[in-house]
C-alpha cells in the first residue's frame, strides 16, 4: 500500500505491506470474546448485515476501557 502525508506544501510517501490471513468466524469470534471485544460482522463488500451469500466478513470490534 502507498500513501502520501501532507507536510506544509510537501507530500511524504510511505509504503506499507499489510499481511493477511482468514480465520472462519467460528474460529475468530471466540478469540474476540477471550480478548474481552465486542464485534458483530457486516458483509466485506457492503458493510450492511451479512446474508446466507455473504463471501468475506468485516468485524467492527469495542474493547470497553472500564473492564
């Protein structure tokens, strides 16, 4: 990934590797329960509820700092 910073009237480049790996949501939900996160999944492509042909999920998760 590359992305450009605004500095004064200067853009900076960074480039970045991002890795990833899929977990199944039976493998991944009880992670985020252990590590104390709220998550509920949305469609990877639309970002509404997810429906019987969704092919990708997308976890929006809270860590709730008062624990």
């Amino acid at each position: 990934m590359t992305g450009f910073v605004r500095q004064g009237d200067l853009w900076r480049r960074f480039d970045e590797e991002h890795i990833q790996r899929g977990y199944e949501a039976n493998e991944l939900e009880p992670m985020l329960d252990a590590a104390g996160l709220s998550h509920g999944p949305l469609d990877g492509e639309t970002f509404e509820a997810p429906g019987e042909r969704c092919g990708r999920l997308f976890y929006v998760c809270r860590h709730d700092r008062s624990v």
